[in-house]
C-alpha cells in the first residue's frame, strides 16, 4: 500500500530529527532537500567552508540508508574519475567496466567548480538522464539518486565557474548559513566528546523513498496557483533588470516543489504561500541579470524578491 499524505509528513518529520542529532538548527534546509529529494532534483550549496555542508549530506544519506560517496573536485580530476571507466582483464582477454563514485545513491560532488569544464560535464546525464554512457555503453544510475554540489562564494582563485546548462539542471541552491550562538554553544556540546554523525541510524529506506516520490505528484493544483507559478516565471523574463530569465524547466520545478512542500506539511493541495516561499531557493541561480545591475550592486535575489511582491497572490473568491 502506497503512503499517504499523512504517512510522508510522519516520515519528514522523522528524517528532520534524525538529521538534527547532527546538524544543529537549519530545519529549514533539511525541509528544502527533502523537498528536493522527493521531486528527484539536485541541490547546489554555496557557502562558505566549515558551516556543516558536508555534514549534512553525510547526515542525510545515514537517516535514508542510502549509499553515500564524495568527490573532491580538483582541476586534475578527469571525467572517467568520476563515470568510471573500461579496463582490459588480461585473464578474461575482455574489458571490465570498473564504477566511479558516481554509481552512487547519494553524491556530494565537493567543490564542484573547481573542475575543469570537461569534467563539470561528465556530471550533466547523470543529473538529468539519472544514467551514464561509457565507451558507448549506458548504465542507469541507482534509485534515488540525488546530487548535493557545493562551492565556495567567495574563492574564485583556481575555479571553473559553473555553465549555465549546468546550474539550470540544479533544482534548488540553498545557503546554509553561520549559527545563532545559542546553535554554536549547542554545537561545541554535542561534539564536544563523541561524534554523533558515527552512531546515525537510518529511519526510512530507498523503497520508501521512491513510493513517496509517486505520491507527491498527486498533489492537488488548482488552475490558479498554477497560473501563479507561471506568472511569476514569465515576470523575471521581462523584468528590466534581467538579460535572462527563468527557463520552462524553473517553471516545473517550481511547480513540483509546492507540491512536495505540501505533502511535507501534511496537505494534499498547494497553498499560493508554497510558491511563495520555495520561488527564491528555486528561481534564484536561474536569472542572468544584467552587467549595470550587478554595478548597482544589486543580486539576482533582491531581483526574484521584487518578482514575488510584484505579481499578485491568487485569493480565493468568497
């Protein structure tokens, strides 16, 4: 028997307490991975070194028992380093294919534009196909599979920026964020003598997961919030501030996100505040703004903000 709405908000919140024996606070960002995870999409997190994006990728892949591999992008990492590749077996006289960690549930692709460009692409079939091809041969990747990519902001020395058919494919970019110090006193508690990450237990398995999945594309839409989403979408292509705005594909992530995100609040149907809320974790890094407004010194985030305020909510007639 498929889970129910009921059944997937059980399991969210479960996760969420899993995950917070080891990260401490950011339930929101473990909400938004979840959300992310159920509609099958990528994370990007960008933010500074040692705020805990590591960790939490760790964390998450523990509390879903599912199996978890990282790779350290460096500008000497290949894309066969991260496909895998065919070696000849001298015994059998055939060639062998040998998996790289990309054969892998749950991927932290540490660093990522650290990468030359060539191996930033070996990662782009596999985040949209969920496959590989390798000397002509295609495997299809594990079920889920779910690809969390972190970068620094601020370091630009020694980097490949991300193209932009590849940042499109990422479903949400996410910031963590420093702690509040009463989180950074409940931090150096909590590892202050043992390593919580260590005794992790998983509370949900990948089948679940999957079954989930399913269940949260049923989430109902009426035809209003639908033209909210849209309508939001078509705004940044016509702002003026904006070279290039969000494509289709923003469009129906955005669209796929308020459905998880009600299913993960125990709703079967979106809320106009579901759009809201998800547009700038969603739409952000899909907006190329133009060169006088980055002079400005304006973001593609107060851009999306002023998107959200402008376009009307839908409101229900009376």
């Amino acid at each position: 028997m498929p889970p129910t709405i009921r059944d997937i908000q059980s399991t969210a919140t479960k996760i969420r307490e899993n995950v917070g024996k080891v990260i401490v606070g950011k339930g929101d960002v473990v909400d938004l991975a979840l959300v992310a995870l159920l509609c099958e999409g990528h994370l990007l997190l960008e933010d500074v070194p040692g705020i805990g994006k590591t960790t939490l990728a760790k964390a998450l892949a523990r509390s879903l028992d599912c199996a978890f591999r990282r790779i350290q992008f460096t500008p000497d990492l290949l894309p066969s380093d991260v496909t895998g590749l065919a070696v000849y077996n001298q015994k059998t006289q055939e060639f062998e294919f040998r998996a790289g960690p990309l054969m892998t549930q749950i991927l932290l692709a540490d660093e990522i534009n650290r990468a030359t460009p060539r191996t930033q692409s070996a990662l782009l079939e596999a985040m949209q196909e969920r496959q590989i091809t390798v000397d002509g041969t295609t495997r299809v990747l594990p079920r889920p599979f779910l690809v969390l990519a972190t970068q620094n902001p601020i370091e630009l020395e020694g980097t490949f920026p991300l193209p932009e058919a590849q940042v499109d494919r990422f479903f949400m970019k996410l910031e963590l964020g420093y702690p509040s110090e009463e989180e950074e006193h409940a931090i150096l508690l909590r590892f202050e003598r043992a390593e919580p990450l260590e005794t992790l237990q998983p509370v949900v398995n990948a089948e679940t997961i999957m079954e989930m999945q399913r269940v949260v594309r049923t989430v109902r839409v009426e035809a209003s919030v639908r033209d909210y989403v849209i309508a939001i979408v078509r705004a940044t292509r016509a702002h003026a501030s904006v070279e290039l705005g969000a494509s289709p594909r923003g469009s129906l992530y955005l669209y796929h996100a308020a459905q998880a995100f009600a299913a993960l609040r125990g709703r079967d149907f979106v809320l106009p505040d579901d759009v809201k809320y998800l547009t700038p974790f969603v739409l952000t890094h899909r907006l190329i703004i133009s060169a006088q407004t980055r002079l400005r010194g304006r973001d593609a985030r107060q851009i999306v903000r002023e998107v959200v305020d402008a376009v009307p909510v839908p409101v229900e007639q009376v």
